[in-house]
C-alpha cells in the first residue's frame, strides 16, 4: 500500500473514532437530564410530595432532544452512506421556496423576522425532499441565529451553469476563524445557543452531504456585525 492511501486510512480511522465519542458526548448530556429527574419524581411520589410538572417538562424537552439527534444521524447516515436514492427532477424553484418559507413562517413570526424571496430563475435540477431540507436547515439557522426583527433574504440565481441559491442574514455574523469547520458533524460555535435553541450541530453537514450526492457544493461566507451568506451551488 501506498504511503498516501496508508495516510487517508489512518485519518478516516480517527474520524470514525472521535465520531463515536461526540455521538456519546451528545446522547450522555440528555439521558442524564432525564434519569436524574425521574429519579427526583419517583422519589417524590414515594415520599408523598407533589409532583413538579416542571420536572415532567423538562424530561420531556430533553427526550425531544434525543429523538431529534437519532433522526439527524439516521438520516446523515442515510445520504452519506448512498442507501437513499437521490431523485432528480426540475423543480419550480418558486413553488418550492413559497412552500419552505411558509413552513417556516411561524418561527420567523416568532421573533418578528421577515424571510425576503428573489427568484432570477425558474427550474433547479434536485431532489425535492433533500432541497427542502437544505433550504430549511439555512433559513431556520439564520431565524434562530440572528436577532428579532431582522431580515433574512433567500436568492436564487443562475450564472454560467450553475444555479446559485443564497441564504443570507443581517445577523452577528460568524468570526473567520470557524468558518472553515462550521460544516462539521457537531461543529457549533457556541455549544450552549444551540443546544437551547433545540439544535443537534448536524443541520449543516445535512446540508453539505445533501449538496455533494446532487454533485454540488455549500460553502459560507460571513462579516462580524455584517451577517452571513449560505451559498449553495447546483450542476444545471
Ligand atoms: N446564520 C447563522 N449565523 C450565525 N451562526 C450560524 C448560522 N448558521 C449556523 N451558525 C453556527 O453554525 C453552527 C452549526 O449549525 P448547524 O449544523 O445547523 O447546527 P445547529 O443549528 O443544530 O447548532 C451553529 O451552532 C451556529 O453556531
Ligand atoms: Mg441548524
């Protein structure tokens, strides 16, 4: 074996490693959440106390964490792994933002956000599942990332023989020095934020294998006090 592909293997083998320690990190922190707190009712019951319907609420919240984590690394296993099938057909890019933008309009309602739609072109060759994916996880990141009352502009465009869509906010903007890993499984740039927010780490590395099965690309461009663009590039 080459020296090359002896080098490739040795850094896929501690991918896979770190991969199974984050995947345990980020199962550990809820379980534990939703023992100890059971623990606490079941003690209380037994005592004779009332029960804390705050502590059922929290159990909860934290069980919704766990479903949503093994549903993003089901489906990021799906996609990267080839087993789903990815269906291409030319879609109506107007149709299909009007329908993600309304799927995300109480979210944005929420925070008294305006999600702003451009359309320069009309057809975009993808898969309409995995294209409404990528176009949520953007926009729902820059609803929960950015501050109330900001604008969020969704653009599409077609240049050369590319269609180019663009998800760009008013937000904090990213410093550079995380840009280049933002894409990662579990990368975030601030843990706590987006654990609140109800956020996995995985939205983006969706977004970026979704990007690479259609023979595209996702890359981000940010400006601190500026905002950030998504930009997401699609073969005609
Ligand atoms: N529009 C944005 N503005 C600022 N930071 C962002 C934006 N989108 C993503 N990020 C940062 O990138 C991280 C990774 O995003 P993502 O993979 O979608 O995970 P999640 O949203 O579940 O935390 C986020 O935790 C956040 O720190
Ligand atoms: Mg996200």
């Amino acid at each position: 074996m080459s020296q090359d592909v002896i080098e490739a293997l040795r850094r896929a083998e501690k991918m896979r490693i770190e991969f199974v320690a984050n995947v345990s990190h980020e199962l550990r922190t809820p379980m534990t959440s939703i023992k100890g707190y059971a623990e606490t009712l079941l003690q209380d019951f037994e005592e004779g106390r009332a029960i804390d319907p705050d502590f059922l609420k929290i159990i909860l919240k934290n069980s919704n964490r766990l479903i949503a984590l093994i549903n993003d690394l089901l489906d990021l296993s799906a996609i990267e792994s080839g087993a789903d099938q990815i269906n291409l057909c030319d879609l109506d890019i107007l149709e299909i933002s009007k329908h993600v933008v309304s799927n995300l309009h109480h979210h944005a309602k929420s925070k008294d956000m305006e999600i702003v739609l451009d359309c320069r072109t009309n057809l975009v060759k993808a898969d309409p599942k995995r294209l409404e994916q990528v176009m949520t996880n953007l926009i729902d990141n820059a609803i929960k990332y950015c501050p109330p009352k900001s604008v969020v502009n969704v653009e599409w465009s077609k240049v050369d023989d590319e269609v180019i869509l663009k998800v760009i906010d008013h937000g904090p903007g990213i410093p550079e020095k995380y840009l280049d890993r933002l894409f990662e499984r579990f990368y975030r740039v601030d843990k706590g934020r987006s654990r609140e927010t109800g956020g996995t780490g995985l939205g983006l590395a969706i977004v970026k294998h979704i990007m690479q099965r259609h023979g595209g690309t996702a890359f981000v461009e940010s400006k601190i006090g500026v905002g950030t663009a998504f930009i997401c590039k699609f073969p005609v």
